[in-house]
C-alpha cells in the first residue's frame, strides 16, 4: 500500500514545481526545461524515496546547492504580483530545486548493478565512437573545409611561414596544423584528424565507464549527447584549440579515474605509465592553463596514492621534463616569440575599466599611471561587463608601461582594489559570468563561434591575422605583413628574414585554401539554423557553464557522502580548469568553459561506479 506521507510529499513537489515556474516568468506558461525538470524530479522521487533516511549534512549541502542555483538562474522574479504571492513562489521554488538536488545526491550515491565478470566487447567502443564521429564530420561536410576564427587564422598563418612562431598559441597545436597542412594543404586535413582524435577520446571514455559498470544505454545516451551538442557539432569543424584540448583534458581524467578505480594497479604497466606522461604532456601543451591543471591532479594523486608515489613521481617528472625539452626546442629552435603578458590580464584591465566607467575613487598617482596605459576616455568609452577585447585591442592600449614593471602594474592595481573594492567584485563577476551566470541580461550574446564564410573575412585578417588600414590594396596588405614578419624574424632569431618574392610565395601558398566550398548545402542549411537557434534561443542552456557547473558541484557532493572519498580525485582536472580560468579568463567567450563542460558527462555518471574498498590506497 501507498505510504500516505510520501503520496502527499509527492503532490507538494510537483505543486511546488508548477508554483516555481513563477519564479522566472510571470505567465506561468510551461516550456520544455520544466517538463524534463519535473519527468527527472518524479523519477527520482519514487526510485528513492522508499530509502531515503536524512542527513542533516545532506540535507544543508542541498540547500546551499538550491540557492546558488537560484541566485544563477535569477531574472528579476518572483512574478507573483505582491509579496504574499512572491513569498508563496520564493518558498516553493526553494522547496522544489532543493529536492531536486536532495533526491539526486542519493541517486548518485547508488552503486550500479553489476553482473559478475561482465566485460563489454570492443565493439562497444567502435560503437561509441563512431556515434559523434559520424555526426561530426556532417558539419565537417557542412563547412568544408573548416570554420576559422580570428586564431584560427593567426596559426594557419604560422603553419605557412607569413608569421613568426609565437607562444600565444599554443605551439604544439600549430604544429599539429602545419603537419596536417604538409599532407594536405587544406584546413580541410586538420579538422578531419581533429574530429578522428576527439571521437576516438569519447568514445574511450564512453567504453571505459560501461566497462567499469554503467550500463550500455547510458554509455549509448552519452555517446549520442557528445555528438549532437550544438557547441560541439560546430567546434568539431573549427580550426581552434579549444575542442582538442577538452578531449584531452577528458582523456587526462579518464586514465585518473582508472588509475583511482584500480587502487593504483593500472600504473603497473609500463605501456600506461607512458601513455600517462604523453596524454599529460599534450594537455599541458595545447593551453596556457594545461600545466596548472595537470601538476595539480597529479600532486594530489601523489599525496593520495601512497602506495604508488614512485610511479606518480616518475609520471610528474617525465611530463615536466618532456614539456621542458619541448619548450626549450620551441624557443631555441624554432625560435617562438613568449606570449604577450597583457593576455593573462584580462581581469584586471576590466576591474580598471569598471572604475573609470563608474566614476571610481582614483588617486591622482593611480589616476596619471593607468592613463599612461590608455586613456581615461578610452577605458570608459572600451568597457564592457562582458567583453574586454575593446580594451585589450584598443590602438591606444600601450603594454609596455605593463612589460616595464609588472610588479609596479600589480601594486596599483592592488591599491586601487583598496578604493573600490565593490566595483572590483562587481566586474569580476561580470568577467566570469559565463562560467556560473545562467541568466543573460538583456540583448547579450555570448560568443562561443563565428558565422562567417573563409572568404568573406577581410583579407588582412584571413592572411596576416592583423587588422592594417582601411582602403589598401592587397599589395600594400602583403607589404605591410612582410614589414612586420621582418620585425618579428629579426627580433627572435637576430637573422635577416627572407626576400619579398618568397615571402608573397608563402602568402598564396597561405591563402589559396582559404575559400569556404560546402559540400552538402541541406546539411548546412540545417547546421547553420542550430547556430543561430543556439546563439539567439538556447544560450542560457547551451553556452553557459552554469548548468554544467551545478550538475558538478551535485556530483563532487554525493561522492562526498559516499564511504570512500578517494574518487574525488577525479575531480581534481575538472576543478582546477575552472578555478584558472576563473583566476585568468581571457575573455567571456564559451571556449573557456568548455575544457571543463565536455569532462562533466564522464564525472557525473562515475559517481555511481562499484567503490573499491579493499586494498587502501
């Protein structure tokens, strides 16, 4: 028989989650997010509620959980009219997300259910792999031969010889590009290994889980979720960084977690302790932030894993010393310019900004120092919350007062924080609003890729990756870019670069490929309404890490709960993304969420996996 109290719990939730909806619109008016809200909340109801026992603990990290989520996702309600009714829809959405929240700890804390000597076959793997492979290279056809960027451009430029290598970018993604381009001359052969890499990547970590113990239709949900992902059916054809070293990162987590799921023993093969350094390797290597991430999980594997610190030890050194050589070949070799210090100050130019903009309290010396960098009528007309490129790319904006002292830059900065420290955090948060901010204001728009054709991008930027000025030739263009190859070449080799004539050689060799010719027009036309559907309708679900950070923060919680707290070491490269480009966004683009995002689905479902209690680690 039906418990009576459960059956009227039951009808408050889903009371509570009808009465919620006033608390984002004030018609009341359902929409598809609540009804998968409310399917999710009822399933988890009745597969737990038989077994739920309360925990003061649980219960206030589900309240603290609740109100992030409500403090993200606010717009200005409740729409209830008056504060009884606004009271009733505040106390009701409270209820329901919190609930919500409670009911899917404890599912997460639910072990799944394994046969005994199951092992999946490799087919399985083929399987999930060739899920987004196949999806994706739909919108490589789409978008023949690649969608570019105005990075994308800069390392195609470097790949070719008409810009000098630079760190900026990271070296070992250039590379990649201009190996692929010896093969086939064609952005076209790049995208192509970068989506066989990546759905390789996935679909390991897919069979790695069900191997583990999920169940094959989770890994078949999962595999289909990659490939369909509007962000990432768009990235996959894309000459950027960003999706690979997502994968990476992903890849870098999976080998943790089987690492951690093994008690160490998985490091006892010498084939996984190398393929643990090279996967480390490439993560530290295909973003600025990648080595943060990687020392870090790895020390705290050292720390954790006690029984295996040599191994541990021997993987961290290998990797710094692998990344060593590699840089030392990259700046002595190769000779790449160091990337520009004002990319990692992205922050602080929009805390600065912030406070011209609102008439901050400036001391004559703060006010006539940062005026040396820029402006005062620049930084206020550059600001804006959401982006600081206007800042960053103003003509005006003079680095080098920064480059000259630093730590002069700093103190300033930190003195100025002590005179405003409300516009400081308000900018901050602004900053990074992309990472933990569901709701959008107003006509905002985040940015996470570029509908245009190759060929319609101007000529200076689709060749040179520079904005020159308005109404040059393209002669003068390509004499103007040789002009700035030559400062680059002498600056970083102390040699003379090479003539024009061979020069203008490379610019064709360069450019020629650089025409967008689609080789399915409906499979387009169909891509090119999910970009705009994203963009326009879907960014607060799509393009936002808010989501994805509060199905995390609900994951870390239940393993928290469970009795052995040592998968949260599987944590470690999904936090420390997060937390660096918290500290150092460069801009409030989606890519920057994304090397945390595309991790989350793998995390999430490994909460559930058999804890392994009987060799301590």
């Amino acid at each position: 028989m039906l418990n009576k109290k459960r059956v009227v719990v039951g009808i408050l939730l889903i009371l509570a989650s009808f009465i919620m909806i006033g608390y984002y619109s004030d018609s009341f008016k359902v929409n598809v997010s609540w009804f998968i809200f409310l399917a999710v909340l009822i399933v988890l109801y009745f597969r737990q509620v038989k077994a739920f026992q309360f925990q003061w603990s649980m219960s206030i990290t589900a309240v603290a959980l609740s109100l992030f989520w409500m403090a993200s996702s606010y717009n200005g309600g409740p729409y209830g009219g008056n504060f009884i009714f606004n009271s009733i829809i505040l106390i009701a959405t409270f209820f329901a997300i919190t609930a919500f929240v409670l009911l899917l700890i404890q599912e997460l804390k639910m072990e799944y259910k394994v046969k005994n000597q199951y092992k999946p076959k490799w087919t399985l793997f083929a399987l999930f792999a060739l899920i987004p492979f196949l999806v994706w290279m739909m919108s490589f056809l789409a978008y023949y031969p690649a969608k570019m960027t105005f990075d994308s451009y800069f390392q195609w430029g470097m790949a070719h010889g008409i810009r000098q290598y630079s760190e900026w970018h990271p070296m070992l993604h250039t590379l990649w590009i201009q190996a692929t381009s010896f093969i086939y001359n064609s952005p076209a052969s790049y995208i192509f290994s970068q989506i066989v890499v990546v759905s390789l990547i996935v679909g390991y970590a897919v069979y790695t889980l069900v191997k583990m113990g999920a169940r094959i239709w989770i890994g078949i949900v999962i595999s289909i979720g990659y490939a369909v992902y509007p962000v990432a059916m768009i990235y996959s054809a894309t000459a950027w960084k960003d999706f690979p070293f997502a994968a990476f990162i992903l890849l870098f987590t999976v080998l943790i977690l089987k690492t951690v799921q093994s008690n160490g023993e998985w490091l006892k093969n010498w084939w996984h302790f190398a393929a643990f350094i090279l996967v480390a390797f490439i993560c530290i290597n295909l973003r600025n932030n990648g080595i943060m991430i990687v020392v870090a999980s790895l020390v705290f594997l050292l720390i954790f894993m006690k029984n295996f610190r040599i191994i541990i030890g021997g993987i961290l050194v290998g990797t710094l010393g692998l990344n060593f050589l590699f840089s030392f070949i990259m700046t002595n070799g190769l000779h790449a310019q160091s990337n520009p210090l004002n990319q990692a100050l992205a922050i602080p130019s929009q805390q600065i900004g912030a406070t011209f903009y609102n008439d901050g309290d400036f001391t004559p010396e703060l006010k006539e120092y940062f005026t040396s960098i820029l402006p005062e009528e620049n930084w206020e007309k550059d600001y804006n919350p959401y982006t600081v490129d206007p800042i960053k790319h103003d003509a005006e904006y003079d680095a080098s007062v920064i480059e000259d002292d630093f730590g002069l830059y700093i103190k300033n900065w930190f003195k100025l924080l002590t005179h405003n420290f409300g516009i400081y955090v308000g900018a901050y948060l602004d900053q990074i609003a992309v990472i933990w901010q569901f709701d959008s204001p107003d006509d905002y728009k985040v940015y996470f890729d570029t509908p245009v054709d190759i060929q319609d991008m101007r000529y200076d930027v689709k060749a040179f990756a520079k904005f020159f000025p308005d109404g040059l030739s393209e002669e003068e263009m390509n004499k103007l870019g040789y002009e700035n190859y030559q400062k680059e070449y002498k600056e970083t080799t102390g040699k003379e670069a090479i003539g024009y004539d061979e020069y203008k050689e490379r610019i064709k060799d360069s450019t020629n490929p650089l025409i967008s010719i689609t080789k399915s027009a409906g499979i387009k036309k169909i891509t090119d309404d999910i970009y705009t559907k994203t963009t326009e309708e879907w960014q607060n679900y799509l393009l936002k890490g808010a989501i994805p950070l509060f199905i995390l923060m609900i994951a870390i919680a239940s393993v928290c709960f469970q009795s052995s707290k040592k998968r949260l070491l599987i944590f470690v490269p999904v936090l420390m993304a997060i937390i660096t480009i918290a500290v150092a966004m460069p801009a409030t683009d989606f890519r920057y969420c994304y090397s945390f995002v595309f991790t989350v689905p793998i995390v999430f479902f490994a909460t559930k996996l058999k804890v392994i209690e009987k060799k301590e680690v």
